[in-house]
C-alpha cells in the first residue's frame, strides 16, 4: 500500500519539475549577446522604442531602429495578439550586427551612400541589411504604439 502514494509523489514532482527546466535560459554563444528591447511589432518586424535612462541592455539601438524577428509560430501568435500595444522582447542578437552607416537626421534616420560605380547597378537582398534577432521571450510593456 505504501508503494502508491510513492509513485504517486513521484509522478507529481516530475510533472512539477519539468516546467522550471522549460524555463531555463539557453548559454549565450561568444559572438551573440542578450537583449531585452521595448519597443512595437508589425509583422516579424519590431521597432525600436523610447528607452528609461535605467536600461542597459542593447544601448547602441537607437529608437525606431527596425529588427526582423526569428520567433516559433506560438509565440508569433501571442505577439501578434497585442499587435498595437507596446511589448518587450528578449532573445540572442549577433554582436556587431548592427552598425549605423550614413549620416544620422535624427529619430533613428540616417541616409547612407547608394551603390557605388563598380557594383554594376546591382542592389543587394532586401533582407541583407536587417538586423535580426532571436526572440526567446516577450512581455507586455506601458505605452501605447505611435501611428495606431
């Protein structure tokens, strides 16, 4: 009789347990840093929002600063669910990824050279030039989306 309520016990705390390993966070790869960003989503693409003096992490990301987002369809749909809504991401960026070029007018804008004589008119990919992050977490943030 006392083997059941010790398989019971037992079964409980691996159900317990298993979610808190879920929630672990994966090492950071040596050319990747973590970042937590406010900012809003259309889409895959998150903008950069106003920062709080306080915040730390990814100072080099001016505001409006336009991220293409690798995030698992699940977490795409809650995302997309406060689409409107201010929300904070977390997840892995590249560092060094992004260098601002050109020559900032302000409020995230810079204007930077064209393509040069040799390159044959050619343009690059589209998605060559965006800055990409992996989205490992998001959280609703205070505010409100400019434009909507």
């Amino acid at each position: 009789m006392r083997i059941i309520p010790a398989i019971a016990l037992g079964l409980a705390v691996a159900v317990l347990s298993r979610p808190i390993a879920a929630q672990e966070k994966k090492p950071v790869p040596k050319d990747s840093v973590r970042v937590s960003i406010p900012g809003c989503t259309k889409g895959y693409i998150f903008t950069v929002g106003p920062r709080t003096p306080d915040e730390a992490s990814a100072p080099d990301l001016p505001e409006g600063t336009h991220l293409r987002m690798n995030v698992p369809k699940k977490m795409m749909a809650e995302i997309k669910a406060h689409e409107g809504s201010m929300i904070q991401i977390t997840g892995l960026m590249r560092k060094g990824q992004f260098r601002p070029g050109g020559v900032s007018i302000g409020g995230g804008v810079s204007i930077t050279p064209g393509a040069g004589p040799g390159d044959g008119g050619m343009r690059g990919a589209p998605i060559g030039n965006q800055v990409l992050i992996d989205v490992e977490s998001w959280s609703p943030f205070l505010g409100g989306c400019p434009g909507r």
